[in-house]
C-alpha cells in the first residue's frame, strides 16, 4: 500500500516538474519573461503574439 502511494507521488511530482518546464520555457523563449513572476496581462499578450505567429 505505502510503495503505491509513493509511486503515485512520484509520477505527479515528476509530471508536475515537467509541465512545469515546457510551460516556463515556452514564455521565455518567445517572449523572453518568467512565467512564474510576469502578470495576467503579460501572459495574455504572449499568448496573442503566439496565436499570431501560429497564423501566418
């Protein structure tokens, strides 16, 4: 019972880590700010920037 709960701990916190990176990384690379401390309106900008990027 006990190695099963670790087990699931260990696969959130390692899925967590990961989506945790490709979010932060994808901010950085393409508008060059921290995912972690930038505000909801700089976020929205990338998020429209890359919307465009996608559309041409």
């Amino acid at each position: 019972m006990n190695q099963k709960i670790l087990w699931f701990l260990f696969v959130v916190v390692t899925a967590y880590g990961a989506w945790s990176f490709f979010v932060a990384s994808r901010y950085q690379s393409l508008c060059q700010l921290s995912y972690w401390s930038s505000t909801d309106a700089q976020l929205r900008a990338c998020d429209e920037l890359q919307t465009e990027l996608r559309g041409k």
